[in-house]
C-alpha cells in the first residue's frame, strides 16, 4: 500500500499530533479494479479492529458507483490522538501490508465546519 497525502501542506502524521476533540477521518482508496474486492475484505477487518479501539466512534466505507474501484472510509474519532495510538499500533500497521499491491490511501483529519444557514 502506498501512503499518499491529500494535502501537500500539512501531512497525516502532524494532524494525528495536533488538536483535540472529535475529528472525521476521511480516506480515499484506490485499487485496480480486479483488487476492489480484496480491498473492501480488508478494509472490514481493519474496521473491526479500529471498533475495539479507544476513541473509536463509527465508521462507514463507500464506493464509487458504476464499477468504479476507488473507496472512501468516513470515520468518526473523539480526538486525532485516539486515533493516533490506534493507527500507530503495531497491530494496525503490521495489517497494512495485507492491502493489495495496487493499493493507494490519502488519508486526512477533519473537524466539523459550524456554517450559519446550512
């Protein structure tokens, strides 16, 4: 799997060290189409795993319609710490290596937007 950043300016590792309250992981995946398959048996027991995690909220995978082969996990933490210690587990990262080749993930942390009207 290849680790590629959503934004060139502040990378997943910083976001995982700053800030507290409750964050909204998004991860976008791609993977070769004939892996799609292979990618989403993983991806569930990675979520199985991040469910017995502290911090752990909820999570939910998407993907793209008409055949497409890209993903999108929408994941809820209480702060980017928790889900800090959770990624930097040694058991997370050993299971990294189970994603298929094709594999690319641009992982990123968000905070809700209050937008007046909307």
């Amino acid at each position: 799997m290849q680790l590629r950043e959503m934004d060139e300016q502040v990378t997943y590792m910083e976001q995982l060290r700053a800030g507290d309250g409750p964050i909204v992981l998004v991860n976008l995946f791609t993977v070769a189409p004939e892996e799609a398959d292979q990618l989403q048996e993983i991806w569930a027991e990675d979520a199985a795993f991040m469910k017995s995690q502290p911090g752990f909220v909820s999570a939910q995978l998407h993907r793209g319609t008409a055949g497409s082969s890209t993903f999108v996990n929408v994941a809820e933490w209480e702060s980017a710490a928790a889900l800090g210690r959770a990624f930097g587990s040694p058991e997370f990262q050993a299971r990294l290596s189970q994603y298929p080749e094709s594999t690319v993930a641009s992982p990123h942390v968000f905070q809700r937007v209050s937008v007046p009207g909307v």
